[in-house]
C-alpha cells in the first residue's frame, strides 16, 4: 500500500479516456456541476410540486449525462422538441424568489449549475481529446435544458 506521503492527489483517472489528468481539468468540474444539477433537481422533486414535469427535467438531464459515457444516449423525439422551443427570456427572479417557492429557488439552482457545467463543457473542448469526445448534440440540448429549466423554475411554461 503506497504511503500517503507518495501518492499524487493532484491527478485522477478520467472515466471518458481511462488517462490521468490534473484534478483541476474542466472536465472533472462538469461532472461535479452535473451532479449538483441533479442533485438540486432531486430537492425540487422533494418539495411535491409538479412532479411529473420535474420527474422529466431529471430524466433530460440524466440522459444528457449518460452521454459521455454513452454516445448513443439521446433524448426522445418529444423531449427534444420540447427543449427546441424553449427560446431564452428574461423573467424576473426576485420576485419570484420573494414568495418563498422552494421547488423554484431547487429548480433555479440546478439551471446555475447547467450553466456552469457547459461552461466547463466548452473549456473541456478545447483539449484536443475532449473536443472530438464531446458531441455538439450534448453542448446545444445541455444548454436548451438550462433555459427551460429556468422557465420551469419562474412558472413561464411552454405549453
């Protein structure tokens, strides 16, 4: 057993290439952004509250997740076209956060997280590696799904 002094906590192993990369690598911060989205996503599932269409945002997401792992992952038609129309608007947080909703704040915070996970999806692209790994279909349907998430989360629904 290696002794602590030894080992290198600087470095791990990335699931997607199976290679050893600084822990600072974007693409280590996508992962932990995903799963603090989703992690938010299961708290505002928690509170009861549109159950079914939260139960879909977390299944988009998953699914969007799985596709590293997985580039034969895709969403459903219906999802899709769904996240398709759900074109970027303005609306107004404070009020909204003013009324005390806990689903929304959970719902807001996972959109912040989605936001910061393609953030960190774009910077990952840059290494040569990881811009051939990471599709355009994962960077544009990760961030339809930020925008109608935050849509979900003010209550301006598309139906």
């Amino acid at each position: 057993m290696p002794d602590i002094d030894e080992e290198d906590f600087t470095k791990t192993i990335c699931e997607y290439t199976g290679e050893e990369l600084p822990r600072e690598h974007p693409i280590f911060a996508y992962q932990m952004e995903m799963k603090m989205a989703q992690a938010e996503m299961g708290l505002a599932i928690a509170q009861g509250v549109r159950l079914q269409a939260t139960r879909e945002l977390l299944d988009m997401l998953d699914t969007l997740y799985q596709v590293l792992s997985d580039p034969e992952s895709k969403l459903p038609d219906a999802q899709r076209k769904m996240l398709n129309h759900a074109d970027e608007v303005w609306l107004d947080l404070k009020e909204k956060m003013s009324q005390g909703d806990k689903r929304a704040a959970h719902l807001l915070s996972s959109h912040a997280h989605m936001g910061m996970a393609l953030s960190y999806l774009l910077q990952a692209r840059k290494d040569k590696t990881f811009n051939e790994l990471i599709p355009e279909y994962l960077v544009k349907y990760l961030g339809k799904l930020s925008v109608f998430t935050y849509r979900e989360a003010i209550g301006h629904v598309m139906l």
